[in-house]
C-alpha cells in the first residue's frame, strides 16, 4: 500500500507543474510512510510514498526503474501472484535484483505491455513510464479496490491516489454540479465523476495510455463477459467450489514480509476471513470493537465466540461516544471530496488501534456484493415475487408512514426498512435499484440545490450515470442487481471508505472475497444460490456452516454503524446549528437553498427523523470539503 502521483506534461506550460511534485508527493505520506521519493524526466515526474509490506529492503523503493534504466514505476497495492510471475518471467530472460511485487509488475509490463492486466491476481493502482517511448501507462485493478484520480487539460496530465494530491499542482477549482447531484442521492462520489469538474476518477478494470500528446482510456476487464455457466453446478459442488476458492484467496493474501491481522466483526463474513486465516497455520491476530454505551450495535460475543473456537489472539477496542467525537473532526478533514457513510468513523477508529500491532489486514468487504448480504437483496427477491398478497401491505404501510423511523432501535429501524420497501415495490426494477440505492430521492435532492447547480448539461450527465448503472437490470436474475452493486456501491462507497480510512493510518487491508476468480465463480451461479426462501448469503453460509459457531448462522446482518443520528440530535446538535449548516454560513455559500437546509434540520430534531441524519451528515461532510478546498 502507497500513494503515487504524477505529471506528464505535453509543452513547456505543462512542465511547470513539475515545480509541486514534491509537495503533492508529500501530501500521500500517511499512505506510506516508511520512504518517500520522486523522479522526473524532463517532461515527465513520478512521486511515491511507500508503505513497505513485501521487501523491505531499499532496494524495493520506488520510483523504481528496470536495470535500463527505460521504464519507471510507481505503484500503490499488492500483487498476490507475484511468485510465480517472477519465475516465469526469470524462465524468459529476465533478471531481478529486489524480492519484491514491485519489480515483478514492472518486468510483466516490458514482457507483455498493457496485457500484463490480466496476468495480475491482486488489487492496484500503477503508472509506468516508458523513456524511450515517451509513454505513460496507468491503470486500476479489477473491482476498484485502489483509488486513482486523473485530470487533463490542453497542457498536463495528472493523476494521484487521492484528489488533494491533484490539487497541489494548481487546477481550477469548480463544483461538479453533476457529482453534487449523484452525491446528495448517494452519499458518496460514483466513478467516473469527481467533486471538482475537470477531475475524474478512473473507472475499475480500466487503463489509461498517453503517448505523443494523446490519450486512450479502455476498459480491460468486465465481469459480465465471465458469466453465465450453462449449466451451473449444483449446489452442494458449488459450496465445495467456494470452500476451495476462498481457502486460496485468504492463504494469498497472508504473504507478506510482515505480521498480518484480520478485522473481526462477529458478522459472517469477518468470522469466515478470520477462521480460514487461523487454519493456514499462522499465528493471527483478530481485532475488533465494542460499543459498551449502545449495545444495539455491539456485535462482540459473536467475535468473541470465533476467536474462542480457534484459539485466534483477539484484541478488542471499547469505542466509547467520547472517543469518537473526539475524532469527528480529524475524520471529516481527511477524506479528500465529500463522503458521507458514517461508518466511516468506526473503521477509522479501529484502524488506528489495529495499526499499533499490525501493518496489513484481512478484512470481509465484498461478500455482500457478490453474495447478496444486504437487506436490499432480501427485498428485491420478494418484490420479484409478489403477487395477489401486495395489497395486504397497502394498509399497514398507510400506518407506518407516520410512525417513528430510524437507525437507533430495533423497530423504528423495522418500520424505516418496511417503508422502504413499499416505496420500491410497485417501481420497475431499475428506478427501484436506484431508489434503494439511494439515501435521498431524486426530488428532495434538487430541492436543496440552488438553481445555479440544476444546468441542463449536469442533469444529463447525472442521468446518464445512472442509466449506465442500472441499464442490465431487467428483472430475470437477482445477478443484475449485484453486479449493480459490485460497480456502483462496491467501489464507490465500501472500499473507498476502507480505503480512506484505514490509509489515514497507513493500514494495509486485503479483501480475499474480491478475489476475481471467487467473484466469476459467484457469478456463473444463478442468484437462488445467494439469496433465497428468506435467506441472504445463502450460498456462503451453507458453505462454510459446519465452521461458523451456531450463533452466527443465519444471524441478521447488523453492519458496521454508530448512532450518528443521536450524536446529531444531541452533543453535536449545537455544531449542525450554528457551524456546519448554520443559516448565515448556508445563505453565503450559495451552494444549497437556505430554506431546504432549516426544513431538514427541523425534520432532523423532530419525533420522526427517518433518514434525516443520514441527509444531514451528507451536508456536513460536503460543508468541511467545501471550507478546506475553497476557503484555504
């Protein structure tokens, strides 16, 4: 894990942004802290700061350039495969003179260019630059597990991990009224839009190739071209199948030149993570949180019945209210464009624990998207088989509307989930995808716009974004719905957040369940294997049952959440009102209406918030962006 960033200029004028690349190097050092370097070819700069898991050796460091001298690397992620590739690369002709994945991904590009992508079993985000062709390759792994942002104009080319890297080499500065948009429904930032217009993020499973002045950007990897298998194994050889596969993937992602941990949860996808690595015959330590003041969202026992069972070392950090208030602040300032999934600020705080102990991480995320985890994909299989009985739920909905709905409680959470579906139940299945995708509807998110952020040409590219999400949605395989998820939430929001956060510490996390081969398998099967008879994950569940503590087979998935709303309605109350969405602040800003804002925060303080406080945080994240990138 590491940051990279870069300039690849095309005339003099260009050039000079060459002058900011040591700055905008040293603005990635908390994704790698261990060196720090750059190098520059006229025309040309690299920088890179290091975070060293395999190799840790100097000579491992980057920018690292081939024995010629010709080709320069900067590389952020971990290439699992990188054993064999070495040999057979060494069977070739090559040499090497570090042990690293570093150099193994530099020779795979002098061995077979821009095919080299899919030799790589890892996750990614890489530029190589050729001096004798005067070219520049970049490119982002499959599923989008590594971050990559670009900007290009008449006379430079650049890209970073992260977007406030960019920033430091001196771009105009403009809202991206399409991205604000997609921001408000969705409460992150989908690919390929960025916050700023003329930034944009690099798609997964894409390349980009600049040569002479010119660029080509290409997709190299979809999923849909893997499925589907006709006709699929039956069940039971698919459960053998998925033990087999998720067996290799977690033993892959245990190598490493330093200790690696796992996050454990109590959910089933930690506790699976957890007890494969515990069977690979390597000392592990297990790390988790608990919420001793709202036990609502405290899943220990369930980890600490894993961690009993297999012997596994198991830390555990108390994340009291006080704690994480502390770190609202430090939080919201280092996430590099508006992003507002709350959980954040859990991941945040057990990265900074676990990074005392460990380096690199084995984490669960992705089996929700491949197998069907979220309360959603329950939903979606029961709209797709309803029938006579949907009237019956006319009249208790026509209740629960008005009745208490939030995150805080188990039934005011039930009547929220219920009315949810009922607003997605009569929608075809591409509207209801997004409306359930979505925290705010499209209308309510427009009304907090001014006008000046409604142009014809944002609504459009908005549109078009979700057209291409949602346009293999036809309703005949719950498959759609989670390759949906694997393009749009997966990237966008689950790992960007891993991402950020665990970075903000300069934590490795690998996720065994986005191993590519696991993900086409999962998706040669037909989606009753996921999600059936009321059962989410089922595949995966079955799979590894005779392993999983019986507590833990079938529990509800409870995700990774803290009371934002009660923090939002109590202590932090005073700060939404006269700092973060206050009313003079608001009207100045001119970005959203002033009168939106009050009927949201007086929605917000109400008896029945709904998801007031997931709108509000959204607001509050963009406002803190918006002060450090326009008022700094």
């Amino acid at each position: 894990m590491c940051g990279i960033t870069g300039v690849y200029a095309f005339n003099e004028i260009g050039r000079i942004s060459l002058i900011h690349l040591q700055q905008a190097t040293h603005s990635l050092a908390h994704r790698g802290p261990d060196a720090q370097d750059s190098f520059i070819d006229y025309f040309v700069g690299l920088g890179h700061c290091r975070l060293s898991i395999i190799d840790l050796s100097a000579a491992a460091n980057q920018p690292m350039s081939d024995e010629s001298g010709r080709y320069v690397i900067v590389f952020n992620g971990e290439i699992y495969n990188y054993r064999p590739l070495r040999e057979h690369l060494m069977e070739m002709g090559y040499s090497f003179r570090t042990q690293s994945d570093t150099e193994v991904l530099l020779h795979a590009y002098r061995h077979w260019g821009k095919d080299c992508l899919h030799q790589l079993q890892g996750f990614f985000a890489f530029a190589i630059y050729d001096k004798q062709e005067k070219s520049l390759f970049i490119a982002r792994d499959r599923f989008g597990i590594k971050p990559l942002y670009w900007y290009l104009d008449e006379d430079r080319f650049l890209f970073a991990s992260e977007l406030r890297s960019i920033l430091h080499y001196g771009i105009e500065k403009k809202i991206n009224a399409a991205a604000l948009l997609a921001y408000l429904q969705l409460n992150y930032v989908p690919a390929p839009f960025c916050m700023l217009e003329g930034v944009q993020q690099l798609e997964p499973g894409h390349f980009i190739f600049l040569r002479a002045g010119k660029m080509e950007k290409q997709a190299y990897y979809r999923l849909e071209a893997a499925v589907p298998a006709t006709p699929p194994p039956d069940y039971k050889t698919a459960q053998k199948t998925l033990r087999t596969l998720l067996e290799k993937a977690v033993a892959k992602r245990l190598i490493a030149d330093v200790p690696v941990g796992t996050f454990l949860s109590g959910g089933i996808d930690s506790s699976i993570v957890s007890i494969l690595a515990a069977l690979q015959g390597q000392k592990i330590q297990a790390f988790s949180v608990s919420f001793p003041e709202n036990r609502f969202y405290d899943e220990l026992p369930y980890a600490e019945a894993v961690a009993r069972r297999y012997h596994i070392e198991h830390r555990v950090f108390e994340l009291r209210e006080y704690d994480m208030l502390h770190h609202i602040d430090p939080i919201l300032e280092h996430f590099d464009e508006p992003f507002a999934d709350s959980s954040a600020i859990a991941v945040y705080m057990i990265s900074l624990h676990a990074r005392k102990e460990v380096k690199a991480i084995l984490s669960g995320d992705g089996a929700d998207e491949v197998f069907g985890g979220y309360q959603k994909h329950l939903a979606e299989y029961y709209a797709r088989r309803r029938a006579s009985w949907a009237w019956l739920l006319a009249l208790p909905y026509a209740i629960s509307r008005h009745l208490p709905q939030h995150r805080n409680g188990f039934l005011p959470n039930k009547i929220r989930q219920f009315n949810r579906f009922m607003e997605g139940l009569r929608l075809p299945p591409q509207e209801r995808y997004w409306r359930w995708a979505s925290i705010t509807p499209y209308r309510q998110a427009l009304q907090l716009l001014q006008d000046s952020f409604k142009e014809t040409q944002a609504i459009e590219a908005f549109e078009q974004l979700r057209q291409s999400c949602t346009q293999h949605i036809d309703g005949n395989d719950l498959n759609e719905v989670l390759q949906a998820d694997l393009r749009l939430v997966l990237p966008n929001d689950m790992l960007k957040k891993v991402d950020s956060m665990s970075m903000a510490h300069a934590l490795e996390v690998r996720v065994p369940f986005l191993d590519h081969e696991l993900v086409e398998f999962a998706f040669s099967l037909p989606g009753s294997y996921k999600v059936a008879r009321g059962m989410r994950k089922r595949l995966l569940q079955d799979a590894f049952r005779e392993l999983l503590p019986e507590a833990l087979y079938r529990r509800p998935k409870k995700g990774f959440e803290v009371p934002i709303a009660a923090w939002l309605r109590g202590p932090l109350r005073h700060r939404v009102e006269n700092d973060w969405l206050a009313d003079d602040f608001v009207e100045a800003q001119g970005v959203f209406k002033p009168d939106a804002v009050r009927q949201l925060k007086k929605q917000l303080f109400s008896k029945n918030p709904g998801d007031a406080h997931a709108r509000v945080w959204a607001l509050i994240s963009f406002q803190v962006w918006w002060k450090k990138v326009f008022q700094n």
